[in-house]
C-alpha cells in the first residue's frame, strides 16, 4: 500500500479535511488502521472540518475494537476528542470511555 511510502502524507486531508485513518477508523478497516498507526509522522488527533477525529469516527459507527486500537497507540489525546454522549450511548453501549 502507499502507506508504506515515506513520501506519502498520511494526514492528507480529503475536501471534507478527514484523513485516511479517520476514513479507515470509521469503517472498521483494522489493516489500514494498523499501517497508518505504524507510522510516526501520522497524526491520530488530526481534526476534519466537522471538529472530528478518527476516535470520533469510530465511535460513531459502533466500532468498539478499532476504539481500542486507537486508544491503544498511545498518543491519542483523549481531552481534544469530541466523542458526543449521542454517539457513546447509541453506538457504543456497555463500553465505558472514562476508563480508558
């Protein structure tokens, strides 16, 4: 994948400002998520025009496993993540986010 390419950005922006992990992250796509990951220079607390993540992302579509991955990387700035209690209640039931 292009990914792999160190003159490929991987925070380049769609029109729509969100990255290919935010794309990835709201699809449930774990390889992609797993690549871009692996790279340092990508940024995981990239907001889109919408003033969302690639966390919001997926926890806007019920994506509880690519959460934790994404939670699991380490850099992920939990205070700049705007996870609205909307979709924590609807996509993500039983999962508590305050204890990550």
């Amino acid at each position: 994948m292009s990914f792999e390419r160190k003159d490929v950005d991987p925070d380049e922006p769609d029109n729509h400002g969100r990255t290919p992990l935010s794309h990835a992250a709201g699809r449930g796509r774990d390889a992609v998520v797993e690549m871009v990951l692996s790279r340092e220079d990508v940024n995981p607390n990239k907001l889109d025009n919408d003033g969302l993540v690639p966390l919001s992302h997926a926890a806007g579509h019920g994506r509880q496993e690519m959460v934790k991955m994404l939670l699991g990387r380490g850099d992920v700035n939990l205070t700049s993540q705007i996870i609205s209690a909307e979709h924590r209640s609807r996509s993500l039931p039983g999962m508590d986010m305050k204890k990550w």
